[in-house]
C-alpha cells in the first residue's frame, strides 16, 4: 500500500511540489537573513559613524563591512567641484587613480539622470581607472547611486567588484539606501564642522576682547567668561565656593542689594553701573539682556570696564581747567596789584632815604616795615603766577628747597592762622634735580592743606607741620625726598587704598573735590617718581614725594 502511495505521489507531482516549496522558503530565509543583514549594516554605520568623521573615515567604515553582505572590491565617492566630478574619498586607499572622468562615465550618468544604476563594463570603458599594481583589476560590475542634499544631486557613491554581473536591483536598491544614509552623514560632519568653526571663531572673538566679559544666568551662576579679571580681583574669584556672580566677583554669600541683573530682568533693557573697588579701582559695568527664542531672558552679558585712568585724566583735566582760571585770575591781580604796590614799595623807600640811616629812629623801622612787608606781597604774587602757569614752562634744574620756601610764603599765613606750628627741616646739601618746579609747588600745596586740614579735626595744645627735604640711597640710586608730617587725626586702614582714587574725600563737600592725590600722584609719576604714605590712626600721617636725582 505505501508503494502505491508513493509511486501516485511521484507520477503526479506532489513529491516535486513540496520539494519546489522547501526549496522557495529557503530562499526566501536566506532573502530575509540577507535583507536583515544589511538593514544592521547601515544601522551600524548610522550608529558608528561619527559627526566629527572625516569623509575619508565614513568611507572606510562603509568599505570594512560591505562585503558581509555585497559583492565590495572598492567602494568611492565622487562629488561635483566647479562643474567637474572629483574622486573625493575611495577604499582600498591606494586601489586606483582618476585623472579625468569621460563623459560616458557611469556616475555622470547616474547624476545627471538622478537615478541609480547597475554598469557591467569593458576593460576599454574603465580606462580612466588606473588600478595600483599591487590590486587586482580591472573592475567589471559597478552599481553607483546619487547622493542627494535636499533636492540637489551633491554627489554619487560607487560600489565595484572584480566578478561580472555581480549586482542585482536588490544590491542596488541596498546600494541606494547605503547612498542616502552616507549623504545624510556627511551632512551632518559639514554642518557640525560649521558650527564647530563658528563656535570657536566666536569663543576666539570672546577672549580676545580685553575687558572682562562674564555670561550669568538669571539664577546668578557664571556660564562663561574670557579670563581677563583685574589681578586686583582674582582673590575672590579663586576662592569662591560655587559659581554665583555675587561670590566670585564681591566676596558675598548672597545677591548684592539692588543688583542689576534683577532689573534687567525687570526692565528688559540694559543697565550701566560704576562700581568702584576696595582696591581703587573704577569699573564701568555693563549689563546687556540675552534673550532665547522665545524672546524670554536667559542670561546677562555683564562687561567690566576699567575707567581708573581715565578718570585720573579726566581729574588732571579739571585741575588744568582750575588752574587756568587762576592764571586769568592771577594775571588779573597782579595787573591790579603791581602798580600800587610799586608806588607803596618805591615811596617807602624815598621816605627812608630822606630819614637817613638812623636804625633807632621808629619812623625809619616802621618804613622798613612797609617795604619788606610790600616786597613780601610782591614776592607772593609772582609766585602764584608762576604756580597757575605750570603747563607753559618745561623741566629744569631745581632747587627743591627754594621751591618748599615758595610755597610756605604763599601758605603759611593760611596755616598759622589756625593756631598750627610749621617747622621746616630741609638739608642744605640737596643737590638741583631736573623737575618741572610750578608741579613739585603743586604737590606740596596739596600735602599742606591736606595737613592742616587733619590738624583741624583734633583737639590738641600742640599741632604741629613738619616740611623737610632729604637724600635716599635706594637700589643703587639717589632719590629727593620731600616730607609732610602732621600729628592730625591720620587715616583708617580701610581707607590707605582708597586715598589715590579720583574723587574719594573724606572731607565735607565744600572742603574737597577728592582730585588732589589723584592728581599730585600723576605728577610724581610724570618725573619717574613716587608718593609714599604712612599713617597711623589718631596720630598723624606722613606725605613723602620721592623723585630721582640721577636721570637715566
């Protein structure tokens, strides 16, 4: 009976059918493993590949794991430039050469038809194709693909093998795939090359701007900054505890009062500060909106602004507008003044010549009186003249001794009167130094009054002014000094950094501008010198102007 059976079955196909349908199925698995096979090919490569991948690299990886599923003995990329194909990036590295592609080259073909193609071609049409020695050739079956941005054909991929007919249009339509996933990679590297190029050409402009530049956020946190901190300011900045604005920049543990950021934020608009450090530095601070897409603030720009010397020039500028008004004047006084006191000094004279030489006589002293004091008078005018007219006369040899006289003539009654002692201490062997002499007045003067005005404030018998001059010997060199010593009241701690900056005083409004140590500080710079400050709280203080006998 199962002879029969089996004998029907082969007499009428049956047996032949179901070996036909074992045989399809297999195929059909092998299909499906094959198709499976390159859909984790290209996501491999879409995974492996890197956006900072050179092109010559997302080739070879395509070319490393090709021939698991495709016939693969080269795999190139061609692009267009200036209207003419370029074998851009091409596996194995050294495989060929291609000088020029001919114009039935398959890939022109393929890009100017938009559409994927399957070439099996002779040895005569491959002859643009200079294989290296060391591989096998010629190449024989080619299945290339465009590569498209958007619309536009940017390019083509190039998949050959040694065999003939070795591509089918499912090869192909992988090829295609392979093609497009390739483009979309490649795209993506030129894009973040881009931005990768744009970011640091903005972080370059960034640090390449000389003032200090911070980014915070709404919550006060530091995003960015160029590093051009003041030194004066690193201390708090490198031993801050976390990154707020108001710990690394101030020293706080909390916001500042008032802070800008908060009107910003409130505003809208930008805010500008002056901020003036425990240092003595003068900062202008800008603060600038950052707005996302959303037109939302995100974030502060905040630009610091040293202004410490402009307004030191600034304070030099007022002076010199001060003193040219004195000058006018001054010019004005002794225009007035000149001609009377000549007819007071010259008849004062005539009168004393008439009288005789008799010393006793009181009329005589009493002429003797009139002429010295009227030659005093005389002698301080011209003084003032030559003080308010500094900026005319250039540097010259000084006796700096003769110069502190010139100015205690001019003050000392001004001092004396309220009840203060000046003892002068000057050495006599002060050699001439090359100075603008109206200047060093200038100094002085301002160290004077300075003092008198700290004597004024305390409660003593005995308030004392002591001016003297000496020699140094410093590092090999030879230094001027000129000294004001008082007993006043002397300056806080807190404040010896602080006295330099424009416009600080610790006087009443009517009594000071705060321009005077400014300004006196630029001149003793101007001569190569300094000024040097000790003081003690509640004792007194003392103003040295160190200048440099011997000139470089």
């Amino acid at each position: 009976m199962d002879n029969r059976e089996k004998l029907l079955e082969q007499l009428t196909g049956v047996d032949s059918s179901k070996l036909n349908y074992y045989v399809e199925l297999k195929k059909r698995n092998q299909q499906v493993l094959k198709q499976n096979s390159r859909l984790e090919i290209l996501h491999q490569l879409a995974r492996d590949i890197n956006i900072d991948m050179s092109i010559s690299d997302i080739i070879e990886g395509a070319f490393i794991k090709l021939p698991q599923t495709l016939p693969c003995d080269f795999l190139g990329l061609v692009t267009i430039r200036n209207g003419e194909l370029v074998l851009k990036a091409h596996m194995p590295r050294d495989f060929c050469k291609i000088e020029n592609f001919p114009a039935h080259s398959p890939s022109l073909n393929v890009i100017r038809q938009k559409k994927a193609g399957i070439f099996n071609l002779t040895s005569h049409e491959l002859e643009h194709v200079r294989i290296n020695s060391r591989h096998h050739g010629p190449l024989k079956s080619l299945a290339v693909a465009p590569m498209f941005k958007r619309e536009e054909v940017i390019g083509a991929l190039i998949v050959a093998s040694l065999d003939d007919s070795a591509y089918s249009e499912a090869d192909l339509s992988f090829v295609q795939h392979l093609a497009d996933q390739l483009s979309i990679c490649i795209h993506n590297a030129r894009l973040y090359k881009q931005v990768s190029r744009a970011k640091k050409e903005w972080e370059e402009t960034f640090k390449a701007v000389t003032d200090p530049i911070f980014l915070v956020d709404t919550d006060y946190n530091v995003l960015l900054h160029n590093g051009r901190l003041p030194s004066e300011m690193q201390g708090f900045w490198n031993t801050a505890v976390n990154n707020k604005c108001f710990v690394k920049l101030h020293g706080r543990s909390e916001p500042c009062p008032e802070c800008p950021i908060i009107e910003v934020q409130q505003t809208g608009s930008p805010v500008f500060r002056r901020w003036q450090t425990e240092s003595g530095l003068v900062l202008d601070l800008s603060y600038y909106p950052v707005l996302n897409e959303d037109r939302q603030l995100s974030a502060v720009t905040i630009i610091l602004k040293d202004v410490t010397q402009k307004i030191k020039m600034e304070a030099q500028l007022v002076n010199s507008a001060k003193l040219a008004a004195l000058g006018e004047m001054a010019a004005g006084v002794a225009h007035e003044l000149n001609s009377p006191m000549t007819v007071i000094i010259g008849t004062a004279q005539m009168l004393s010549r008439d009288l005789g030489q008799d010393v006793h006589d009181e009329k005589s002293e009493a002429l003797s009186d009139i002429i010295n004091c009227g030659l005093r008078c005389k002698r301080i005018i011209q003084n003032l003249l030559t003080f308010s007219r500094q900026d005319q006369l250039s540097v010259a040899q000084v006796d700096l001794n003769s110069e502190v006289e010139r100015v205690l003539d001019m003050i000392k009654y001004q001092i004396n009167r309220s009840q203060i002692w000046i003892m002068e201490n000057l050495d006599p062997e002060l050699p001439r130094i090359s100075v603008n002499g109206p200047q060093i007045q200038q100094v002085l003067t301002n160290f004077l009054i300075n003092a008198r005005d700290a004597l004024a404030e305390v409660e003593r018998k005995e308030k004392i002014i002591e001016v003297s001059t000496a020699v140094r010997m410093q590092s090999g060199k030879r230094w001027a000094v000129i000294g004001v010593s008082d007993n006043g009241i002397g300056i806080a701690p807190e404040n010896m950094s602080k006295i330099f900056t424009p416009f600080y005083t610790s006087k009443e409004a009517t009594k000071g501008t705060g321009l005077g140590l400014s300004v006196s500080l630029g001149i003793a710079e101007s001569h190569g010198g300094a000024i040097e400050v000790e003081s003690r709280l509640g004792e007194g203080s003392t103003f040295s102007l160190v200048l440099p006998i011997d000139q470089e």
